[in-house]
C-alpha cells in the first residue's frame, strides 16, 4: 500500500506492480545488452553502467512498501542519481563511439522514458509547496 500526498491510498502489492520498476528493470536489460557491445578493453565502463543502471530498479524496490511518502520519495530521488550517472556514461559512449549507434540510442530513449516516470512519481510523493 501506498499513501498518496492526498492521504489516499494505492493498492500496491509488491514494487514489480509499479510502472516505474517495471520500466527500470527493462532499462538494466538493454543496459546489459550495451554492456556487451563496449570494446573489451573497457571492462571498467562496461561495469559502471550495469552497476548504475542496476541501482534504478533497486532503489525503487527498496523505498517501496510500508514506508511513509517521504522515505520513498528518498529512495526514488537516490534512483534518480544513478539513471543520470547512467545517463552520463551513455553520453561519453555515444560521443566516443564506443558502441553500435542504436544500441546507445535505444538506451538514450528508455533513460529519457523512465526519468519522465520518475518525475511523476517524485511530484505524486512530495506534496506542493506552498
């Protein structure tokens, strides 16, 4: 269950019911596959951005659940930072031409795409200032 910055609640049962994880989670998939296109002399990149794109869904995991709007609200905003650390390592390759050009731009989509839900869900969490 989650509150609302309404006080309503959402039926939420697990975090995989969630758009946003679910999203992510296919985010750290192509990331694998972009991963896998990297030249083999930059295993170090190559781990950075599984590891960053891993944390997205992770975070969204962990913050979901029984936990006040704030303290997931916290969590998903630390899922934010790793989709732009991602996000800036996907840049760096498709400058560089580290990787095929649509495999980076398949990337670049779906890490545009799940930062818009992100956002969402961070304005749905935080009630408005006054």
């Amino acid at each position: 269950m989650v509150r609302s910055n309404l006080g309503q609640h959402v039926s939420m049962r697990s975090f995989k019911d969630l758009r946003v994880w679910q999203e992510a989670f296919a985010l750290a998939l192509d990331v694998d596959r972009l991963a896998r296109a990297l030249p083999s002399e930059r295993p170090d990149l190559a781990d950075q951005i599984r590891r960053s794109s891993a944390s997205v869904p992770r975070n969204i995991a962990e913050g979901h659940g029984d936990r006040s709007d704030r303290d997931f609200a916290r969590y998903v905003v630390m899922a934010q930072g790793s989709l732009h650390e991602l996000e800036s390592d996907v840049t760096a390759i498709r400058v560089q031409s580290l990787a095929p050009g649509q495999i980076v731009a398949d990337v670049e989509i779906r890490i545009a795409h799940v930062e818009r839900l992100i956002s969402g869900l961070l304005r749905r969490l935080r009630p408005p200032e006054p």
